[in-house]
C-alpha cells in the first residue's frame, strides 16, 4: 500500500514535470517565431533600405550626367542636397534656396 502510494506520488510528479516541460517548450517555440518573424521583418527593412539607397546613387549620378553633358560639372560640385521625396515641398519645374536656419 505504501508502495502503491509512493508509485502514484511518483506518477502524479512525472506527469506535472513533463505539462511543465511541455509549456516551456511551447513557450520557447512561441519566442522563437516571434524572433523569426523580426529577423524577417528587419531583413525586409534592410532590403527596402538598400533598394532606395541605390535609387538615390542613381539619381545622383543622372544629374550628374546631365550637368556635365550641359556643360555645368563644375557647378553639380556645389549640390548640397538630393530631394529624396520629390513632390512634398518641391515641384519639378522650380528651384527653392536652400535655407540652413530653416531646417
């Protein structure tokens, strides 16, 4: 009797180590999707970032194409700033002085 007893004391401790076990390895797993998923959603961020990193290297070297071939390399040495948002405070048809204070 005291060796059914202790065999069931046994049992009951095995069964709550293992449910316990079992929910930190869900939890882990949950933990690790959940890192997956940022690790993704960074590699995205970098993709998109490096896309439009590109793009501004072009857009650089297409007004600096286009200068030279006008005549004006000299004067594509004094930009100091790229639009990398054209349309928000700038139209395609005009030029604004850039004002230091005012950024």
């Amino acid at each position: 009797s005291s060796d059914l007893a202790a065999a069931r004391a046994a049992v009951d401790l095995m069964q709550r180590n293992t449910r316990d076990l079992s929910a930190q390895a869900r939890a882990g797993t949950d933990a690790a999707a959940r890192q997956g998923q940022a690790l993704e959603e960074q590699r995205r961020t970098a993709e998109a970032l490096a896309r439009d990193l590109e793009a501004a290297r072009r857009t650089i070297e297409v007004h600096r194409e286009i200068f030279a071939r006008e005549g004006l390399a000299e004067a594509f040495g004094r930009v100091i700033a790229v639009v990398v948002q054209p349309g928000v405070e700038f139209g395609s048809e005009n030029v604004i002085a850039y004002r230091p204070e005012a950024s």
